[in-house]
C-alpha cells in the first residue's frame, strides 16, 4: 500500500477518501469468500470445525446452530456432534446450547461409532460437529481428528477456525499443519479482540482458501456475520471499532 501511495498521483493523493475508494476497489477482489446459500460438498451441510485451542470453534457452532435453524428466513434442521469428549466440561458445554435451542445432539469418542451418529442425525439439513482443539504441533490429536475424517460415510465440509488477533507466522504454521485434513475454508474469531486485520487478509490470499464467517464477539448468537471482502477490508482500512459505531455491530 506505502508503494502504492508513494506512485499515486499528487490530485488523487490529496483526498482521503479517494485513497481509501481506491484501495477498497483494489483489495476487495484479491481474497475469494464463499457465499451462504452456496452447498458445501454434498447436498447437505456436514460441517466440521477444527483448530487450535480456545479460537471459539464451540461458540461459533453454538451460534451458527441458532443461525441455520431459528434466525435464517429458511430454517433448516440443525443436529450437533462433539467429538470434544476429552476434558472434563467440555461436552456439557455444547449440551447446554443444545438443550436451550431444542436441538438432537451426540458425542463420539471412537472413530468407529462416527458413522453411526451421523446416521442418527440423518434426518437433519445441517449437521455441526466440535472437535477437541488441538495445538499445530499436537500430531497425534491431529491424526486422531483425521480418523474420524477418514471414517466418514458422509462428504464433511472442513472448516479450519483462527484467531484474528494471532501473529501472521503463527497462522501461516496452523494453516499448514492443519491442512492435511483438507480444509475447505477458514473462519476467523475474535474481531473485537484486535486492530489489525492485514494479517488475516494475507493468510486468505497466500493460501487461496475461501473465507466464510466473521466471529465479531462473545454473545450467542448475535455476534457473527457472514463473510464478506467488503467487511474485511472496511476493517483494514477503519478499524472494527469505528465499524461497528457506524453500522451497528453486523456490517450485513
Ligand atoms: N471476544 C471474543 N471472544 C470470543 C469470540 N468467539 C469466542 N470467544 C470466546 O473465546 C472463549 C473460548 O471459546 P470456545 O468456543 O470455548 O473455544 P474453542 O475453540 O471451542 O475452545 P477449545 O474447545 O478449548 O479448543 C470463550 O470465552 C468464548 O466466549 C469472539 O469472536 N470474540
Ligand atoms: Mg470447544
């Protein structure tokens, strides 16, 4: 960008808000999204989330859940799956949004019952699943994650959930770790948490992987939104604080 101004025209240069026109026009088509209403694989939406620990891959499933079936215009019947049976506590949080939203929900802790649970929720549009957050360098979670995977009857769409506010380097390594599950696209959390947002437009641009939700928060469900290169680069350029005085907090 500092390149970019440095060659500008003096006429162009004088005015703020040309330069920030300019920019949105530009950076707005570098990073692919991918649209809501679109399938993932398959005619139904089998997602899976996975990640690093505590990016707010349970909370985002909890809002997404209400999304698809309470909040959207088309309400679709939501099951959930948490593959999180690991540490004390963690199953019952993601019950707990169950029961409150009225949704089927079941844990697996061996990769061979997987099939037999998503049978069970066979007759959902939108199966959710939670996976036990694991760190970039925790092989053997990791390819424990990949045996449920492996073992799946269904097409499972792979989400791979960060942190906005982590270091480029630091995501860089996630994303490669992770990638031998076959991502399909990323989420990012925590937008409220950070100020800058170069870092995450250029992880979705190296990597190429279309970008689908925005976490802007903690409450359930309100604070997410779907993904849009518009609304990141508005971040970039203003800030998320600014962003959220001026639109309410949806940016929809
Ligand atoms: N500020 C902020 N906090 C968030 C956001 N999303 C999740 N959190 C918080 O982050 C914390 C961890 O969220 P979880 O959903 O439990 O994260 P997780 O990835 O499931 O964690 P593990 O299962 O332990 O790996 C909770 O306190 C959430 O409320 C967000 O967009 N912004
Ligand atoms: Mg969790």
């Amino acid at each position: 960008m500092n390149l970019t101004l440095e060659h500008m025209p003096v006429r162009m240069k004088n005015s703020s808000e040309t330069i920030k026109r300019y920019f949105q026009v530009l950076l707005r088509k570098l990073i692919p999204v991918r649209v809501e209403a679109e399938l993932p694989k398959g005619n139904k939406r089998v997602m899976m989330f996975v990640g690093p620990t505590g990016v707010g891959k349970t909370t985002t499933i909890a809002k997404l859940a209400a999304r698809y079936s309470y909040i959207q215009e088309k309400r679709s019947k939501v099951g959930i799956i948490t593959l999180d049976t690991y540490r004390i506590g963690a199953v019952e949080q993601l019950f707990a949004y169950a029961k409150m939203m009225r949704l089927p929900i079941e844990d697996v802790v061996d990769p061979s019952d997987f099939n037999s649970a998503l049978s069970s929720l066979g007759h959902c549009d939108v199966i959710l699943i939670d996976t036990v957050g694991s760190s970039q360098y925790d092989k053997e979670k990791l390819i424990k994650l990949n045996k449920f995977l492996q073992n799946s009857q269904m097409q499972i769409d792979v989400n791979l959930v960060l942190s906005a506010g982590c270091k480029l380097e630091d995501l860089k390594e996630i994303y490669k770790n992770f990638s031998f599950l076959n991502i399909d696209t990323l989420i990012f959390t925590k937008f409220d948490e950070t100020k800058v947002f170069g870092t995450i437009f250029s992880l979705i641009y190296d990597t190429d992987k279309p970008v689908s939700y925005f976490s802007i928060g903690q409450e359930v469900p309100d604070d997410i939104v779907p993904a849009s290169s518009d609304f990141l680069v508005e971040c970039i350029l203003e800030g998320f604080e600014k962003k959220r005085g001026k639109d309410g907090n949806t940016g929809e």
